[in-house]
C-alpha cells in the first residue's frame, strides 16, 4: 500500500491496485501457499505413495462431500452466522433420501432405475432445504442467534433422521447410483469430485459476481447499513441459510451415493471440520470478507495432513493437533490483521 | 422567494407519553442550505426522521413541491430524491467505496448475465470514480475496503454516497463531528458544491460558527417547536444561542 495519495483526477482514470497487490494482501494467496507446501513437502519424502492416482482419487472423493458442506457454510459465516445442523441435515437428508427411493421400489431400490434416483436425489435437496429454511426464518424472523437456531437444529434432525428408521442405517441404494456416482471415474476423476467441483464452481461465482453475493458480504458487513439502503436483511439470511440447508441435503445425497448405505453416525463433527475449514481459507468469523476458493484450500489443508502424516508413518493422532495450531494461527492472523487495519 | 421544496406543519409526534414535536414546523427551498438547530431533547433528530421517512408523525402534514406526502419508510424518502446522511455513517467497512455507493443500486450487467443477477462492478467503479472527484473526495484507491481509509475518508464516502443519489434534498445529521480541521472544511466545501447543483441540504450541527459560515438560513427547534427563523447572513452566534435557549422568540416562526 502506497502512503502517496493520488487525486483522481481523470475519472477515466480507474485507481485499480495492482493484481499482484491485490493476490499478497488477501488470505487466499497465502492459505494457498500452505497447502502447496504442504503437498510438496508430504511428495518429497514419500513421491511414489503420495503421486498414486488412487491415492489422490481417493483423497479428492472423501474430500467432495466436506467440500459442498463447507461451500454452504462459507455464504453464512460471510453473513457473520454460523450453521452448526449441516452434518445432522446430512444425515437426515441422506436417511430420508434413501427411505423415499427404497418405498417406491417396493422396500429395496437396489435394481432401481434413474427415475427411482431423480426422486431420491429430489428428497435429500428439499429435505435439506426444509431444514436450511427453518434454521433461516428461526434466525431472521424470531430474531434468535444462529448459534443456538442450529444447535437445536443439529440435535432435532439428527433425532428426525434417527427415529426415521429406528436408529439404523438404511441400505438399498441403487447399484446404477453408485457406479456412476459413487464409484465412477471421468478420465481418472471420481464423478462424485467432478458434481463437488461443480457446486464449488457456481457458489464462487455466485458469491464473487452476483447481487447475492455482494449482499451476503454487506449483511455480514454491517446489517444497520444493509438495511438502511434498502436490502431485505432478513429476507437475505433466510436465503443463505436456505442455500446451506440445500446444499447439505445434497452432500446427503452424494453420500449416499459414495457409501452405498444411508448411515446415520460418524457425522457429528461435519459442521465443525466445515467451519474449520471455512475460517482456515482465510473467511472472517466475525463476517464480511471471504471466498470460496479459500474455503476449497481450508478443506483440503487437514485432508492432505491426514492423509500425508499416515503415509509418512506419523500417527495419524497427529493430524488433529496440527490442524488446530493452523486454525488457531489463522484467526490469529485474521484479528491483527483487522485491528491494524481498524486503528485508523 | 420561491416555493418551499419540503414543508411541514405543525407536526407532533409522541413515544408514549413523551411528546418529541409539540407542533413542529420545518421549511426547506430549492438550492438552500438550510441549518437546523436546537438543544439537546429539541426534537431535532425526531423532525428528520419524520422528514426523511424513518419514523412517521403522530399527526401534522408534509408538503413537497406543494402537494400533501405521506412517508411510509425511507424508501418513499429516497424515491422523491431525498438522502440523509446518517450521524453513525451506515457504510460497509468490508465493501470498497464503489461498492459502498451502490449497495442497494448495483448496476448489473446487460442480457442475460444481468437477469442472472451478475454485477456490471467496472460500470460501478467507474461511475464512483467520477462522482467521488465531482465531489472532491480523495481516496487513496477505489477498491480497498472503507474500513482502510481514515475516518475522514469514510465520511465523504458516506457523504458522497448521498449526495450521488439525492436529487432534491439531502438531511446531514452531524456531518462534521468527530472530524479534523482539514476534514471538516472538506465536508462542508461538499456541502456547498452540492447546494451549487440545485440540492437543498439541511444541516443538523451543534457548532455555531460552521452553522453560519455555510448556511443560507437556520431554523431554531426548542422543546419540540420551531421557535426562530433566521438568514444566516444577518445573525449572530448570540443570536441563536439565545433562539436555543429561550430567551429570544420571534412571534412569527411556528
């Protein structure tokens, strides 16, 4: 940053930061950064098991899911909001969504068709979304923080999803979803990575080149100046806790479809490995800046780590511990960064 | 002189059982700077509310351009060209001041893209650019967040964000405070470039001396009515201490 002021004087004159500029004074950049290093460091000690193709096949399709979780939580931790329910709407998506398609194959969808698939792909997205609604009008409307909205939310659909079928997992997935989707591979890339990276795709451009995204950052901003220009401020968050909700219904669904089974457990930390990796690609808890292609970094970072330290013969109860010091440093660097920039 | 641009009469408003108006009147002409003043609790802050649509009085009419208006919200305000500049600036410190200015009017692109509700964000720099040095604003760059400007940098973005939209009347309440030297000479130097265009602007201050120095006429408010009309030019700092004060009142100002 220059401490020379410049007039402007042309108005044709655009007063743009330089590209270079712009890339080092944002988060992403260096949260980048990490996970290369990351990377190389991991390749350089063991290149002929971490280069594997199945290796990385196999990183990138248990990584997809977390990903259209965290693409969610992104929107609503830019609006200063926090959505502890996805990983329980996950399951109630999933458990539900597998239940539909099991009903209208007469009990087993195992031999079902892609019409049987349509419905129960239909189910998990607005199971998802009747979740992700609830959770945004308990917020706009009754005015109720999103800490304790989704806390309540995290314990009634996980419940929901749990009475559903009695506390099991529900199985019947259909074989032809599963193929394709779950184990179905696209000039080496699992189909299931290919449908995250898409969402991936359309949520950052959503978030970076829309009205939707511009107010989703002025809401997490200042709701007070929102308001006051006229945004709908609770329409608005009623709408990016209904993409959240929406967008877990799916990982719900892709779940299903990379498992083979609805399951009803190992879920319970989802909402927090999202968060995590939301805040480790460099999106502000308190609100207002981020980006999605930071929050692809943030998960991917403690993937690579787990993955990387069990390759390398580091126990793997490792991973945790150095995921946290990076989250930690990561706010950490966030709050100077803002107090610095504040104290003007 | 010519026909009010924003008249009230006799305006009362009540929060229980506290009445803020007691029959306040207010009077602002085209290409004025019109200041208005008071103690603290005259009801200066509750008149610009009713004036610019935020709080709707207890009883009392508006009159704009000559015919009756009823402000149900700020959004009634705003589409007859009516700004305020907030006390509290109302700006996103996130957002860069291109985005600032047209929070709530994004320019989107053409066709398709802007159905899509893609934003046209050159268009919008540009455009901001060229009304922020209009209005003399210098920033150091258009697109780093207004949190990375100083407080006076913020203020005539805040100020620049209104002034782009009005195209009547713009309320400030308080402008200057908390500003510097430098600063507030800026504002105020806004202040009459924008009355240059034809804007009436109504000023809330609490400094006499600037009250006077930009002013084209000042309406004193006390205990809820307008008890004082002055022209700036042929009044007195004493003067209007003692409008404020009660211990002077021209018969004729309710």
């Amino acid at each position: 940053m220059t401490n020379e002021k410049t007039t402007l004087s042309s108005p044709a004159d655009e007063q743009r930061t330089p590209l270079l500029k712009r890339l080092t004074g944002a988060n992403t950049l260096w949260i980048g950064l990490v996970l290369l290093v990351l990377v190389a460091v991991f390749g350089a000690i063991r290149p002929d098991a971490i280069f594997q193709v199945t290796t990385l096949q196999f990183l990138l399709a248990e990584t997809a899911v977390l990903l259209v979780l965290s693409v969610g939580m992104t929107f609503v931790i830019i609006t200063s909001g926090i959505d502890l329910s996805v990983g329980s709407v996950l399951v109630f998506a999933s458990v539900s969504s597998a239940m539909a398609m099991n009903a209208v194959s007469g009990g087993d969808a195992t031999n079902a068709g892609w019409g049987v698939i349509a419905f129960g792909l239909l189910v998990a997205v607005v199971s998802g979304a009747v979740w992700g609604l609830l959770n945004g009008l308990l917020i706009s409307r009754a005015k109720i923080p999103p800490l304790i909205v989704t806390l309540g939310s995290f314990g009634a659909a996980q419940g929901a999803a749990l009475l559903l079928n009695n506390g099991s997992n529900v199985s019947g997935i259909p074989d032809r979803l599963n193929r394709t989707f779950g184990s179905g591979t696209w000039f080496g890339i699992p189909n299931i990575v290919i449908v995250a990276a898409i969402v991936t795709a359309l949520g950052a451009l959503l978030l970076s080149t829309t009205r939707f995204g511009r107010y989703t950052y002025a809401v997490g901003s200042n709701e007070e100046a929102a308001r006051r220009v006229g945004i709908s401020v609770r329409g608005h968050l009623t709408k990016v806790y209904l993409l959240a909700g929406t967008l877990a219904g799916l990982a719900g669904f892709m779940g299903n479809a990379f498992f083979r089974v609805a399951v009803v457990t190992g879920h319970e930390t989802d909402n927090l490995n999202a968060i995590a990796a939301v805040v480790l690609g460099g999106t502000s808890i308190f609100g207002g800046t981020g980006s999605v292609l930071g929050t692809v970094f943030g998960v991917f970072i403690p993937a690579v780590l787990e993955k990387g330290l069990v390759i390398i013969g580091v126990k793997e109860f490792w991973q945790p511990i150095a995921v946290a010091i990076v989250l930690v440093a990561a706010v950490w660097l966030d709050q100077t960064r803002r107090r610095a920039r504040n104290q003007r | 002189m010519s026909e009010p641009l924003l008249e009230a009469r006799d305006l009362t408003k009540n929060y229980g059982t506290v009445e803020a108006l007691r029959g306040a009147s207010f009077t602002a002409y085209p290409g004025e700077v019109v200041s208005l003043i008071g103690d603290n609790g005259a009801g200066k802050s509750t008149l610009v509310k009713c004036l610019s649509g935020v709080e709707r009085p207890t009883s009392g009419t508006l009159l704009f351009d000559g015919e009756p208006l009823t402000l149900n919200s700020p959004n009634d305000a705003r589409d007859r060209g009516i700004e305020t500049v907030f006390q509290d600036l109302a700006v996103a410190p996130d957002l860069d001041p291109a985005a600032n200015m047209y929070l709530g009017r994004e320019i989107l692109k053409p066709g398709i893209l802007g159905f899509l509700g893609v934003l046209d964000k050159k268009a919008m720099r540009r455009k901001a650019a060229e009304h922020f040095t209009r209005f003399g604003a210098t920033l150091q760059s258009i697109d780093v967040p207004i949190a990375a400007l100083s407080g006076g940098q913020r203020q005539s973005v805040a100020v620049a964000r209104s002034v782009a939209w009005a195209s009547k009347l713009v309320f400030m309440d308080e402008p200057t405070a908390a500003l510097g030297v430098v600063q507030r000479e800026r504002v105020l130097d806004v202040i009459k470039r924008v009355r240059d265009e034809g804007i009436a602007v109504v000023l809330i201050s609490h400094n006499m001396p600037e009250v006077l120095s930009v002013s084209d006429r000042v309406e004193v408010l006390r205990l809820g009515r307008r008890v004082a009309r002055f022209k700036a030019a042929d009044t007195t700092v004493e003067e209007l201490v003692g409008a404020m004060t009660g211990a002077l009142s021209q018969e004729d100002a309710a």
